[in-house]
C-alpha cells in the first residue's frame, strides 16, 4: 500500500489533490465505514421522509391549512431530522477517525472507525448544535460574521477526533488554528462545497432525467409500480450522494494537520536547531 504524509505543509492545490489521492490509497476502509456505518442511516431517513416532505410544502400554501405546522412537530418528522443528525455526525467520525488511524498507522477495519463512537457521537452532537448556534446568532449582525465565525470554528470537529479534544477545547483550538489561515480555510470550503455539490448532482440528476422520462412517455402504465421503483431509485441515490461529504472532512482534515506543521513544526524545528547551535 502506498504511504501517505499527513504531517507535512500543504497549500490549497496540494489539499484538494491529497484528498483525492488519500481517497485512492484508502478507498477500500474508507467505502466500507461509509457503507456499513452511514449509508444505512441515510437511508432509513430518507425512506421516513419519502413523500412526507412534499406534502408538508404542499399544506404550506394552502390558505388557513396549518397542518404543514403540525406535520412539523410529529415524531416521524422529529425522528428523521434526529436521524440525519446522527448520520452527519457519524460520517464526520468516520472520515476523521480514519484519518487518525492512518496517520498513527494503526489498522483501518471498520470495528476501529467505530471504537468509543458512542461518546464522540454524544460530543460531537453537541458541539455542532454549539456550533450551529453560534453561527445563527452572528448572522443577525449582517451576513459576513457569520462566514468569519463558521470558517473560525470549521476545524473544531477535527480537533475533537483528531486530537481527542473536550468541546471547549475543540472550539479554542480551531480559533487558535484558523487566525492568519482564514481565507486558505474559507478558499478550501468554497471549493470542496463546489466539488461536493457537482459530485452528489451526478448521483441523483440519473434518477430525475429517469422520472421525467418514464412520465412524459407513459412507459410505466403501473403508477403504483412506477412510484415505488422511482422512489427507491431517488433514495438511494440522494443516500449515495450525502455520502460525498465525507470529502469536505477529509480535506478539513488535512487543513488541520497542514496549520499543525506550519505554525508547531516550524516552531518545534527553529527550537530544534537552537539547541544545537
């Protein structure tokens, strides 16, 4: 297997060119963590949400209809949106706890992505409703304090894989990271988010040209049949496409230790050459 550097400065090109490199190297442990731990959460919640989503819009514009509202607050909504937390949270586990194992060199089996998950599944959830609302708030004062405090704080979860970090210290540590790197963390996001987008698009712009087909031909007489194989096909494929952002995580995770080597390894080597002088 080929070696790969984690600890080692990176500018922008070489981030986004490592990530898809590490994806290459470790595509194996990589796919199956997503498969077995994320996909299937995913995909259960896109089935809870099947058809249920659309018919909460469609009450939205009926005049006085306030059962949109109140589909709102039904336990299947609430128990999916819990759900998607959870998937997010463990895709971030997965893409930083891989990270961590190879960079220690440690084995990669799916039941060492997984190891103490529980605890950093409970911080990890906290940490992003911290996260989510610190970022709300800012964006009442304009648009751009939001941005700041998001790419600010963007490294915090990596910090608290990576480094086996508290909350706080997550929070700290990704403030003290990101100061004079912030436009390289933002310049990063942006792009990834463009990658991420284009690539999920690809996964679920098949199953809409085929909808749209399939209706405007009327090549499916069976509307029950055509409803349920289109559906499964759109869930599957948008449960496919979330599992893109794994690539945002991953580069985030390189940012992370490419801040760590400029910013302490230059340290560590000036001290270094100073005691030997």
């Amino acid at each position: 297997m080929q070696d790969f550097n984690h600890s080692k400065s990176r500018d922008l090109g070489d981030i986004l060119t490592d990530t898809f490199q590490y994806v290459r190297i470790y595509y194996n442990t990589l796919g199956k963590g997503l498969l077995f731990f994320v996909l299937p959460l995913y995909l259960v919640q896109a089935f809870l949400l099947q058809g249920y989503t659309d018919q909460i819009f469609a009450n939205m514009f009926q005049p006085g209809d306030l059962s949109a509202f109140e589909d709102l607050l039904t336990p299947r909504y609430l128990f999916s949106i819990l759900l998607s937390m959870i998937a997010y949270a463990m895709l971030t586990i997965v893409a930083l706890k891989h990270l961590a194992l190879t960079n220690s060199r440690d084995s990669t089996e799916s039941v060492n992505l997984i190891q103490d998950s529980l605890p950093l599944l409970i911080k990890l959830g906290i940490l992003y409703i911290i996260l989510f609302f610190i970022i709300i708030i800012s964006a009442f004062f304009f648009f751009f304090p939001a941005i700041f405090f998001g790419i600010r704080l963007s490294l915090a979860p990596a910090a608290l894989v990576l480094e086996n970090r508290g909350i706080g210290g997550s929070i700290g540590r990704s403030w003290e990271l990101t100061q004079g790197f912030w436009w390289a963390t933002f310049s990063l996001f942006l792009i990834m988010y463009i990658i991420v987008f284009f690539c999920s698009y690809a996964f679920i712009l098949p199953a809409t040209i085929l909808s749209i087909f399939f209706v405007d031909t009327g090549t499916i007489t069976n509307a029950g049949l055509f409803s349920t194989v289109i559906a499964t096909f759109m869930t599957l494929s948008t449960s496919l496409a979330s599992l893109f952002v794994v690539l945002i995580h991953l580069s985030f995770g390189l940012q992370f230790y490419n801040i760590i080597e400029r910013k302490e390894g230059e340290g560590l080597r000036s001290k270094i050459e100073g005691l030997l002088d």
